[in-house]
C-alpha cells in the first residue's frame, strides 16, 4: 500500500517516524535518540532522510512535524501560538522547510504570555490536537512527561496551561542529591504499591510540606533502614502528588482528567489520581501524536497523489 505522508516527532532526545496511509493505517515505524540535541550537529535533513531512505519512502512523500524541531534551536523555527487559541490553530500556523525537494511542514508549539505565569510547550499540543480535538465542553488534560503539562480547554480552544518539572526533578533529586543514598540502584516502582501511594496522598495533603516530605526519605533510611525500592517508590510517590495538588488546585478540582501518556508514566498517574479519587479519561500518548500529524497532513495534502508513497522494488 503507497504511504499518503510521512509524520515526525521530534524531541530533544528522541525521534519516531512513521509511514501512514490517508486513513491513519500504519505502514512503517522507526524510532531512535536522535533528538534536536543531536540533530543540530549531524543535520535535519540528514537524519530525516536517512530515516525515510530505510522506509523505502518516494522522494516526493511529504512530511509533517511536530517538536523541537519548530523551536529556535531546531530546523525551521514555527513560532509560538498565543493561548487563548482553538486547536485547529495549531494547523493553520504550520510552517514549510525552505530549499527541500519535499514538501516538509512542522507545527507550531504554544506560548501562555502572561508576565506572572509565562509558560511554552511543544510536541504535546499536537497530542491535545489527536487526543482532546472532539471534547466540546470543559476539560482538563494531562501529559506527564520530564516536564508534565496541564491544559485546560473549553471547547476545543486551549485556554490556560502549566508546566510541572516533575521528571527532571525526580532525576536530579534520585542521582545528584543527598537522597541519591536511599536509593541505591532501584529504578523501578510499582505503582499499586503501598509506599507510592501513601506518598501520593502524603504531598497531595501537605504541598507546602514537600521539601519536609522529601527529606523524611533519608532520615526514613537511616533511622529505621527502610528499603531502597520503597524509598525510590516513595520519591516518585512525592513528586507526583505534588504535581497533582497543585493541578487541581489551579484548574478548580475538575470532574475528571483526560491522561494521553503512555507506558510507565501512564501507569503511575493513573494509579495517583485513582488514588486520589479523581476520575482518569485514558488516552494513548503515541496515537494521540499521530492522530494530530494525520489531521494536519490531511489538511495541508487532502487528496492522495500517486507520486507519493514508497519506492517500487
């Protein structure tokens, strides 16, 4: 079956193509760590079609981008939309890589300016744009990540938005702070676990508490050697319900969340707001991405020509 485009998204750290027909269906998938932090040094467009060189794409498959590509750093800078903004937005402000042969278009990330909560993302709008796009009412959407985003939308337009540093800081406090002792060699945590959960609920009750709480681990350890999985559990546990209170808290104790993450992460949220008796609308992070590239290639390319595709053996 011939390829209708390609679609990319491209993290700072990481890169997945896919091949997908005008219907969605997945033809070919690649995935590598071959994130803008690399790309700026070995080149987009190398990278990009060498990727597409092994998919066996045409030189004239067109391709759709999301990420960090688009950012000041990356490719071709696609600037920010301003919130309030309707998601179909994010389509519109695309921008088309100049001097390419192909024709290659990468979304714009989204900006919260206001001076006393400034605020930027990008690659997740695409995920509200596959994930959240049919909700016509209010929602509250979550994306944990290195860097988690909460998103409030009333219909199908992004009206406020914040950042919680929750990855990074798990990363920075588990291996380069004093609470690197108590965790040993553990990175694993099982989310229906005692130990996380009393840690969910531990921050989510006290989050002016949380530096208190977060030292509690160490003295935890030396007083009374608790185990380095329970400690790591404990950590996660903490960060987490922190996040969380202060989500809640910022955008009105919402009915429910809708949760695009995927994996491990999507595991550990769910349980923490479950936990925490809120609601969780469950959607695939990867489909939700994909989702949003196909709606804007169905945009910017709304008939399938057949030069596009894969080459013929």
């Amino acid at each position: 079956m011939n390829a209708f485009c390609a679609a990319v998204d491209w993290g700072t750290t990481s890169f997945r193509i896919w091949l997908v027909s005008q219907a969605g269906e997945i033809l070919a998938e690649r995935r590598s760590h071959e994130g803008m932090t690399h790309a700026t040094q070995a080149g987009f467009a190398n990278i990009l079609n060498a990727h597409l060189g092994a998919l066996g794409a045409s030189s004239t498959l067109p391709v759709v981008i999301c990420g960090m590509a688009g950012s000041r750093q990356g490719w071709t800078e696609a600037r920010y939309l301003n919130v309030p903004t309707e998601l179909t937005d994010i389509i519109n402000g695309a921008v088309r890589v100049k001097n390419e042969h192909r024709d290659i278009r990468i979304l714009p990330g989204l900006a919260q300016r206001l001076k006393e909560r400034p605020d930027v993302m990008r690659g997740e709008e695409t995920q509200l744009l596959g994930g959240v796009a049919d909700q016509n009412n209010v929602a509250l959407a979550c994306m944990p990540g290195t860097h988690s985003k909460w998103v409030r939308l009333e219909s199908r337009r992004v009206t406020a938005f914040s950042t919680y540093m929750t990855g990074e800081l798990f990363g920075l406090i588990s291996r380069d702070s004093i609470l690197k002792h108590a965790m040993g060699e553990e990175n694993t945590c099982d989310p229906e676990e005692e130990p996380f959960l009393r840690a969910v609920k531990d921050a989510h009750n006290n989050p002016t508490e949380i530096t208190r709480l977060l030292f509690s681990i160490r003295a935890g350890q030396l007083l009374y050697d608790n185990p380095a999985q329970g400690n790591f559990a404990r950590l996660s546990g903490l960060l987490i319900g922190g996040e969380i209170a202060a989500a809640i808290s910022e955008f009105s104790n919402p009915d429910r969340v809708h949760l695009i993450a995927s994996g491990k992460l999507f595991r550990l949220y769910e349980a923490a707001l479950k936990c925490l008796a809120v609601p969780v609308v469950a959607i695939d992070a990867d489909d939700a991405v994909l989702r949003g590239l196909l709606m804007a290639a169905q945009q910017y390319w709304p008939r399938s020509n057949s030069h596009y595709g894969q080459k013929k053996a």
